[in-house]
C-alpha cells in the first residue's frame, strides 16, 4: 500500500516540476518589452548634483548606487508618505529609492539643467 501512496505523490510532483518548466520556457519564450514602454513608468531625470539610491525607502538603508545630474532615470512610484522615489537608472539599470526631492517626472522639467 506504501509503495502505491510512493507512486502517487512521484507521479504529482513530476507533473507540477512538468507544470513549472512548461510555464519558464514561455517566460523565455516571451520578446521583452523596453522598459520604457511598461505602464506604471515614467521618463526622470536626477535634478541634483547627486542622488544616493537606497535599496530601501530610508536613509539608513544600504546604498544600490548614485545617481548625478541629468542621468535620465524611470519613475516606478513614491512611498505612501511621498517622501521617497522608486526609480531605475536607464544607462546601469540600477534601482531603487532616493529622496523624491532628487528628482523631476514632469516632462517639461526634464530638458536638461544648466
């Protein structure tokens, strides 16, 4: 009887292993979409000399990278105080939060700063 419950549950993990590979070859498969055209994001720009980006929304938080001036970036949202930016550096792709102070979103704003 132990062999057959043994039988069973191999025979269910193999199909949801088949499941989950089925599912990764059409993530693969998939053209991936420019950043800059997933909705939810807009075109920033760092609008100061630098901008430490945090991995977290804190000031304590370790740092991912820094930003300098007129390095084009995009705008995934604020924190729920807006006092933080969730952004994404388009020439290194690294993200993360900087002090929304840091940084322009509006398109007219985004000419760069002399």
């Amino acid at each position: 009887m132990a062999e057959i419950n043994e039988g069973v549950t191999m025979r269910a993990q193999t199909k949801r292993l088949n499941v989950g590979l089925a599912a990764l070859a059409v993530l693969i498969a998939m053209p991936s979409v420019p950043a800059a055209a997933a909705p939810g994001q807009e075109p920033c720009r760092i609008n100061a000399d630098a901008a430490v980006i945090h991995v977290e929304p804190s000031k304590r938080a370790a740092r991912a990278g820094i930003g300098y001036r007129d390095q084009k970036c995009l705008f995934h949202g604020y924190t729920r105080d807006v006092a933080w930016a969730h952004i994404t550096m388009k020439g290194s792709g690294v993200g993360g939060w900087v002090d929304r102070h840091l940084i322009s979103t509006a398109k007219e704003q985004l000419a760069p700063s002399f």
